[in-house]
C-alpha cells in the first residue's frame, strides 16, 4: 500500500504529480500494462503525440532565444567597432586602429582597406601608412568580389575562400579561409573602395549568414572614409 503521508501529500498537491513529465509517462505506462496488450489506449497516444509536439516547441524556443543573443551580442560589437573608429585623430591612426582595435573586436584575423587609385602602391607617401591600406588599380574591387565573373555585386559578400595569391592579405593569405567584402562607395568623382575582413575559421564568414550589421558597419565607414579623403 502507498504511504499514508505520501497519500496525504498528493491529494493535498496533484499537480505537482502532474508537472512532472516522468512521473506522469511512469503512470500512463503503468496503465496500459494493466489494460493488456488487446486495448488500444487513444489517450495514451493522445499524450505521445503531445508530448512530441511539446518536445519540437520547447527545441525551437531555444533556437530563438540562441539567436536572439547571438544578434544582440554580434549588434553590440559592431557598435563597439563603430566607437573605435570614430577616436583616432589622423588617418594613419585611423589604420592602426582598424588592424588592432576594431579587428580583435570583430574578432578577424586581418583587415585590409582597399583603395583604387591611379597613383603607385610604391608610393613612398602610400606605404607608410603600412600594410592594412592595400591600393589597386581601377576595377580591382569589382573583379576580386566577382571573381571575373559578370555578376551583379552585393554591397556585402560573405564566403568561404582559399587565396589564390598573397595580393591582398600579404604573408597571410596562407591562413584565411572566409572572408567578409564590403564595398564603399566614397562619393560623387572618386573610386571605389572595399573594407576586407579575412579569417582563419572557414566558419565565420558564410553565404547563410545575415548581412544587415556588417552593411551597416560598412555605412558608417565609408561615411567616415569621405571625411578622411575630403
């Protein structure tokens, strides 16, 4: 017999037995043992099918509070990024802290600022402002994003990639394995530009992914860029 206390303790409390979704299945199973194998019990399958339907619900809340947060977080250091752009005071500054700063809170393993211009790389005035500034030759930023296809080009592009040459991440283009582009428009009379982001993990940059934060970044630092150029 049960225990008097125990008794006393559910019908004092049901519903704690009946929130606890093991005790219940231990009961409903308990049931059809005694009901034999020749009696179909509707509600015990009623409560399957409930309980998986309860199962793919509760599965899909946690994928969208997980995505929530990944949004927020992936929100504020884009914004993070975007503060950090707006301190230094001369543009050689402006790249320093795009390579160390802004990078480790985007967290890419290199950065690179592509400007098309008609003057020379070997520009002494050009490479003294070091290796994240990358000048091209006019049309370079349309063929690297469309890889010499025609194709309309996004203002953002996500991918997995395997440099072919080292022209634009330098020594490391060994290593990157997705990359983020995003093309700048500098204004009316003046090239393209395009703010590359490379990283190690193939993972971190895909084509799945969302791209309204980074077009976002990308707004506010070719608006920035127009006061540097100006």
């Amino acid at each position: 017999m049960i225990d008097q206390d125990l008794r006393d303790r559910i019908i004092a409390e049901p519903e704690v037995i009946l929130e606890d979704r093991d005790v219940m299945a231990a009961l409903i199973g308990a049931n059809e043992r005694l009901m034999g194998s020749n009696v179909v019990d509707l509600r015990g399958i009623a409560m399957e099918r409930l309980e998986s339907r309860l199962d793919r619900l509760e599965d899909t809340h946690r994928t969208v509070i997980a995505a929530a947060y990944e949004n927020l977080a992936g929100t504020n250091q884009v914004h993070r990024a975007i503060l950090q752009l707006l301190d230094p005071l001369s543009f050689e500054d402006f790249l320093k802290t795009l390579a160390g700063d802004v990078a480790q809170t985007l967290r890419v393993d290199c950065v690179r600022l592509v400007l098309e211009s008609v003057r020379e790389a070997e520009d002494p005035a050009l490479r003294r402002l070091g290796d994240t500034l990358y000048v091209a030759q006019p049309g370079f930023v349309t063929d690297y994003v469309s890889g010499g296809r025609n194709v309309p080009l996004r203002p953002v592009v996500l991918r997995q990639v395997l440099p072919q040459s080292d022209a634009l991440y330098g020594e490391r283009a060994g290593w990157i394995r997705s990359e983020a582009l995003m093309k700048l428009d500098f204004g009316t009379g003046r090239l393209p530009g395009m703010l590359a982001l490379g990283a190690e993990d193939p993972h971190q940059f895909k084509p799945t992914h969302g791209t309204d934060l980074l077009a976002f970044f990308a707004g506010i630092f070719e608006r920035t860029m127009r006061r540097w150029l100006a």
